[in-house]
C-alpha cells in the first residue's frame, strides 16, 4: 500500500475507507487476502479517528477565541 500523503483529506480518507471495505463484500473479496486488507482497514480508520479528533480540537479552541 502506498504511503499516504500527509496533506490528504479526512474526506478522501473516508472514501479511500469506504472502497477498502467495499472489497470485503464484493466478489473479489478472497480469505487469503482478508488479513492484510483488514489491516489497511484498521490503519486507515485510526488515521480519520485522529484527524476527526484533530479537528475537533481546532474547532473548540476557534469557538473559544471567537466567544471572547
């Protein structure tokens, strides 16, 4: 799997996310390539988990300036 650019959006992240698991319900899904596809699938949702949380932060110390 290719290394992910770091600039790449939580929007492209979920749609990357959504084909991965696509694959497990399609007919190209295969057991001996389960394992390793599953783990791209837990790799990538740990990074939108981060940058959701990321997000969120930013969001919260925005909110915070602009209540001042």
């Amino acid at each position: 799997m290719p290394k992910k650019d770091s600039k790449t959006t939580i929007s492209s992240k979920i749609d990357d996310l959504k084909t991965k698991i696509d694959w497990f319900y399609s007919d190209e899904f295969g057991v001996d390539e389960a394992p390793k596809r599953y783990e791209e699938v837990l790799a990538l949702t740990k990074e939108v988990e981060k940058d959701l949380k990321d997000l969120k932060n930013q969001i919260t110390v925005l909110s915070k300036d602009f209540s001042k």
